[in-house]
C-alpha cells in the first residue's frame, strides 16, 4: 500500500503503524507485495495462493519491537520471505 510513497514517507509510516498497533494492541491485517515491508510490520505473515485464494504458508515474525526496517534482522526473515514466494510461484500474495 505504501508503494508510491518516497522511501523516507514510507519509513516513517511504518512506524506509526508500530506504534499505533503498540498503543491499541488491535489486529491488523496488511495485504502487501513488498517481502520487506511484511518483515517488518507482521508478527504472522501468510503467503496466499491467486484465486480461489488459499493460505499457502504461515510464518512468524519473532522480533522485538519497533523494528527497523533496515536491519539485517529484517533483511533476513525478507529473504526468507522470498525463497518461499519463489517455491510458490510468480502470483502468490503476503498478508501479514
């Protein structure tokens, strides 16, 4: 969702996302392409497969919060994200 945003925007709404989940402690479910993106705003991301859409694979996030988005932590649990996608085909989605 935050694709057409610049790079410092987007930031900076990643973490009043954190923080607005921090102080309300509500799920949010956050439908995204960007394996980064799910890294670090997710606690749960599940891959889906195109329609009919299907839960694919669940994978935890455990990382303490706020995370940064530039951490290798996050780079990590990214390209982990991403090895799986690519097990699951071109038009699998993230929902986190």
């Amino acid at each position: 969702p935050f694709a057409a945003l610049d790079a410092m925007t987007r930031e900076q709404l990643y973490g009043d996302i954190q923080r607005i989940w921090e102080k309300r402690r509500k799920t949010i479910i956050f439908v995204t392409h960007n394996v980064r993106e799910a890294a670090c705003l997710a606690d749960r991301v599940v891959i889906m497969s195109p329609t009919p859409g299907r839960i694919r694979e669940v994978f935890e996030i455990v990382l303490p919060r706020p995370r940064d988005f530039n951490s290798i932590e996050i780079a990590q649990h990214a390209s982990t994200l991403t090895a799986a996608l690519k097990g699951h085909g071109a038009h699998a989605t993230l929902t986190g």
